[in-house]
C-alpha cells in the first residue's frame, strides 16, 4: 500500500509564458507548503483558492485563468498532506493544522497585496475556508463555497469510528472511497483525475474527523456569518451530501451576507462541469462578484 512521503523542491520557479510561478512557504511550525501564483500587473483584486480532499492547487489552472482575464491576482496552494507539499499523504500533526495553514497563507498573501483577497474554497478546501471564517482567523471582503463538505454521505458508526480511530491510530492511511466517475458530466474528467500523479486516495482518522465535527460546527455557526458569501450548491453531488449547504443556507439566511446558487441536476465539481452548465456556474460567478464590486 503506497503512502509516500514528498521531498521539498526549495524554489522558485518563474513560467513567464503563462504567468506562474511556485515557490514553497514555511508554516509555523516548520511544515513547507507549495504555493501557485498566478500574478497579475494591472490587478484590481486577488482570490486565494482553497482545493479539495486528495487533489491539489494544479487542478485549478483553467479556474486561475478565468480569474486572470478579469484582472485578477490569484494564489492556491497544496494543503499539507497533498499535491507536491512534502508529507504523508492525508495525514495531520494537529486537528486544526488545515485551518492554522490557510490563516497564515492568507494573511501572508493580503500582506503583499493592497487590500485583503477574496477566499474561494472547494469541497474539503471550501470547508476549511468556511470555518477559518467562522472562527475569525481570517477576514476576507467576500468567500465563494463550491460544493463545500459540510455533511459527509459516511454512517453516524463511520464517523464514531473516524473519532475513536483518531485517539489511537490517527494518521492510520486509509482509502477515502471518493466516487472519481461522479465528480463530473464531463467524461474527461475522470480519466485525467485518475491519471493525475499529484492526486492521491487516502485520507487518516484525524483528517476524516477533522472534516466530520467541522462540518457540523459550521452548519452549527453559520448565524454567526458575517462575510459577504456565495454559496454554490451541485444538487447531484455524490461526493458530499448538498444536504449541508441547505442547511447551512438556512441558518445563514437571516444575517443576509449569503447568496446561495443550486445547481439540481449537476455534480461535485462545478468549475469542472460538462458545458454548458459550466459556463452557466461561471456566469453565476462573475455576476456576484460584479454586484460585490
């Protein structure tokens, strides 16, 4: 069973020809993450985008260049445990390393910008997202939640298990059991994702308990939003239950700081969409951020 552990790459890489470049970013507690950029001269904003269980900040090229167009500096990074950021795969040192990561990835990012970036997570990275939020570690002028993970599809048992299993074996590798054929209707996708080398299909107890209380805790807290938001909905998603956007949606509803798009007969990856629904997710998009701005 392969579960390797990645070696840093230790510098920056310049790609003048489609505007990257990478670099590796120390946390705090010396753990090296690897970092895109997509800059941009002339930007009249930035977005950090926040990626999802067992993929990486590669998968959201076509995503940075349609923010690009519109004159937008975009960052992404692979979480730890993920893509080319050093480490086992799926695996974390502290419950809340993935939050304590994107808070200081943000911050360090809005230091260099003149003014804060817009958040934009998906799935397991737009849970992330939502909860740094929740918890105020950071304060972004808008968020954007793609098919969030704020409810799993796994049994009340599975989940107990998750929590046991993450006292005793935490970093245990174990297969996240994702559906690769419903992550979209375009049937390119799931070749490509399970020929990405950079992917991978384990997740750990603490990771998987990780996701399951801080999934509840945002349904729980959403009252507490106070960021303006754009919540989209794949009602056919197979990969996370949409029952928890709703839910979420609801309890978020009377701050009026959400606005929530439902896509009933799309799957998890909306960006990723057969078109023309993915152009109708974009269109979507660029209208809100149109209004916000």
């Amino acid at each position: 069973m392969q579960n390797p552990d990645l070696s840093p790459r230790g510098q920056r890489v310049n790609h003048p020809g489609d505007h990257r470049n990478e670099q590796l970013l120390t946390m705090p507690d010396g753990q090296p993450l690897f970092v895109r950029d997509w800059p941009h001269a002339r930007a009249h904003d930035a977005v950090l985008i926040v990626h999802g269980l067992g993929e990486h900040s590669g998968r959201y090229e076509r995503l940075a260049q349609w923010f690009h167009t519109r004159g937008y500096a975009v960052r992404s990074y692979d979480q730890r445990g993920h893509g080319r950021t050093p480490g086992t795969r799926g695996a974390l040192s502290h419950a809340d390393d993935l939050l304590e990561d994107l808070a200081t990835v943000y911050n360090g990012y809005a230091a260099t910008l003149p003014r804060p970036p817009l958040l934009l997570g998906h799935s397991m990275g737009g849970l992330v997202a939502a909860r740094t939020v929740l918890d105020r570690r950071v304060r972004p002028p808008a968020l954007v939640l793609s098919s969030p993970a704020l409810r799993t599809w796994e049994s009340k048992f599975m989940q107990r298990l998750a929590g046991v299993l993450a006292k005793v074996a935490p970093n245990l590798p174990l297969p996240n059991g994702l559906p690769f054929d419903k992550l979209s209707h375009d049937t390119q996708i799931e070749p490509a994702y399970r020929g990405d080398p950079l992917r991978h299909g384990w997740i750990t107890p603490r990771l998987a308990d990780f996701i399951f209380r801080a999934g509840d805790a945002c349904i729980g807290d959403a009252t507490r939003l106070a960021v303006p938001t754009l919540l989209l909905v794949a009602g056919s998603d197979k990969l996370v239950d949409p029952s928890g956007s709703r839910d979420f949606s609801a309890a978020a509803w009377a701050g009026n700081h959400l606005t929530t798009r439902y896509f009933d007969a799309l799957y998890h990856e909306l960006f990723n969409e057969a078109e023309p629904a993915r152009s109708q997710v974009l269109k979507q998009l660029g209208d809100w951020l149109q209004k916000r701005a």
